[in-house]
C-alpha cells in the first residue's frame, strides 16, 4: 500500500493571501508550481499516510511563513576604516617583497 502523499494549494486563487506572499511563495516554491499557480507539495518520509499528510501540512505552513516573513534591511554604505586601509596596504607591500624575493640573486661584481 502506497502512503505517500501530495498536496495542491492553489496559490494564485487562494483569496487570504497578500499578493506580496502568494509572489514570494511562487518564487520559493519553483518547479512545485504549476502555470496555473498552484502549488504541489509531496510527503513520503513517514511509513503511514497519516503522517504524511501531516509532513506535508506542516511544509505548506513553512514554505508559507517564509513567503510572508519581511525583507531584510537594505545594506547601508559604509567607508573602510583607516586602519583597515593601513592593513590592506601594509599587506600589499608584504607580498610584494615576497615575490620580489622569488627573483634570481643579484650578483655580487
């Protein structure tokens, strides 16, 4: 006897999610959704069907909360600091007279 199952959740048409959610989860979802905008979701981890269902309840409130969760903060600018500069630049010229080091030996004439 077979147990897995598969859930449809028609996205597009479900009317109690915002349009920025049913974006977002569409954009998660990939390939699981259809043109027509519905999601499927497939449970077979468990032996019992029951379970499954369940595993696949508890994927469509995860995929679902992560669609309606807020955008992160956009990144701010910010100016290296001076010290980090001097590093960067003290590090530079430490390679560079590593690889000046590879060179042949001046001779001594």
């Amino acid at each position: 006897m077979a147990t897995a199952v598969q859930l449809f959740f028609p996205l597009e048409a479900s009317p109690s999610l915002p349009d920025r959610v049913k974006r977002n989860a569409v954009r998660l979802g990939g390939r699981k959704v259809s043109k027509e905008g519905v999601l499927m979701i497939e449970a077979n981890a468990h032996r019992s069907q029951e379970r499954n269902r369940e595993a696949a309840r508890e994927k469509l409130k995860e995929l679902i909360l992560t669609a309606a969760a807020p955008p992160p903060p956009r990144r701010r600018k910010t100016r290296p600091t001076k010290g980090s500069i001097e590093r960067r630049l003290k590090a530079k010229t430490g390679r560079g007279t590593i690889k000046k080091m590879r060179g042949k030996p001046a001779s001594d004439e």
